[in-house]
C-alpha cells in the first residue's frame, strides 16, 4: 500500500523536523524503523541507512518500508551501531539510549562519521553527553523539548565545531539556556522530580558517591529562572 501514510508520535516527530532535509541519513538502532519510512516516504532524504542490532526489528523496518513503497531507498544493516554504515551519510540518528550508550556508539564509529551532523536523543545522561560532544570536535546547534505522555525528551543537534560548556550548560543544555523556551518551564520541573528521587534513592541505598552530583543538579535547576510569560 504505497499511499499509506505514517503517522509519528510526538517525539519521533520532533527527530523527523530536526533531521530536516538531506541527501542520506543513517538511523542508529531504528527499531521498527518509522523515523525512516516517513522521511523517505515525505521525501526529505533521498536515502536512508536503517540499523538495529536485533535482526527481527530490522526485519519489520524492511516489511514497512516495503509497504509504503520505499524498500528502493532503504538500506539495512544489522550490528552494533556505526560498524557497518557502508558509506559516509550527511546526518545520523541515535535516539531512545541512555547517554553513556550513545557516547560508546561516538565512539567505537568515530570513523564512519566523516563530519557527519548529529541528532541525539538521551534517555539519560543528558549533561555527560552534551560535554562528550563538545570534547570531540562537536558544538551544540540546536536543541528542542517534547512531551509526550508524562515525560520529558531533549532533541540535541550536533554540527562540527568547537564549544567549550559551562556546568550549568551541560547540565540544562547551551541553546535552551540561551533560548528559555516556555517548554522549558515543565522540563525543569521534570527533571527536578527525577533527581530529587534519584537523591532519595541514593539516600536509602547507601550510594554516597552519586549524592554530590545529585545535589549539584538540583541546585542547577533550581537557580534557573524562566519567564513564563514569554
């Protein structure tokens, strides 16, 4: 059925907007692969490296790009992360990991990326990434928040360049900091119910190590001042 359209959620949707228009992008651990099909079946990029270290998630990529018509265009490879990216892409994709996950596919696939622009998005981990970033040739375009159901997501688009970040950059994100969308408002008081119980957590669980960074976190976000009117 060629003319079936697909339909994104929130957050995928803001991953499509951030990828934007491009003559090839590679989407690292795609799942079933919907970010892909609607780029190409929107025609936003002309050729799409779809990746996912499950054979049988690739293999639902492959039958809905076959279903809508765009299996032409589409490249699968099965394996962990950049390692078998056949050819230098303009874009990839890492999203829906922990952070420290997506530091590791960085860096085992420093490579494959050739100038490649990033769009990342962290489950967790946020701040060790956006310093991972900026510690490998990389600075911080753009960054959006979604919410979708109760939570909280930051896109983060990555150019090659230079940036040095500010703790408080890293931990709430250079362009929102700059920007103060009103999104921001309900992001700050995500992630200030997520520390606060992860503190808790720490607390109870005998972890002291994690209570200093807690701590900094929390008083990071509680000093930032948004104008809700804007």
């Amino acid at each position: 059925m060629p003319g079936r359209g697909i339909a994104l959620d929130a957050r995928l949707s803001a991953i499509a907007q951030m990828v934007g228009r491009c003559g090839s992008y590679a989407d690292i651990g795609c799942d079933h692969g919907r970010l892909g099909a609607f780029l190409l079946q929107k025609g936003w990029v002309k050729t799409a490296f779809l990746n996912d270290i499950s054979e049988i998630s690739l293999e639902k990529a492959r039958r809905l790009c076959r279903l809508i018509g765009v299996e032409d265009r589409a490249r699968f490879f099965a394996g962990d992360g950049l390692a078998g990216l056949p050819e230098a892409v303009d874009k990839v994709v890492i999203a829906g990991m922990g952070g420290e996950t997506i530091e590791g596919i960085l860096e085992r696939g420093a490579s494959k990326l050739q100038g490649a622009e990033l769009v990342l998005q962290a489950n967790v981990g946020k701040p060790s990434l956006r310093t991972y970033l900026t510690r490998h040739g990389y600075r911080i375009a753009d960054e959006r928040i979604v919410t979708e159901r109760g939570r909280c997501y930051v896109i983060i688009s990555a150019v090659p360049g230079t940036q040095a970040l500010t703790r408080e950059e890293a931990v709430i994100g250079p362009v929102l900091l700059k920007e103060k969308p009103k999104a921001l408002l309900d992001y700050k008081a995500f992630r200030l119910r997520v520390a606060e119980k992860a503190l808790r957590g720490a607390e109870q669980g005998g972890r002291p190590e994690e209570r200093e960074p807690l701590l900094e976190e929390i008083a990071i976000w509680k000093g930032l001042i948004i104008d809700a009117d804007k």
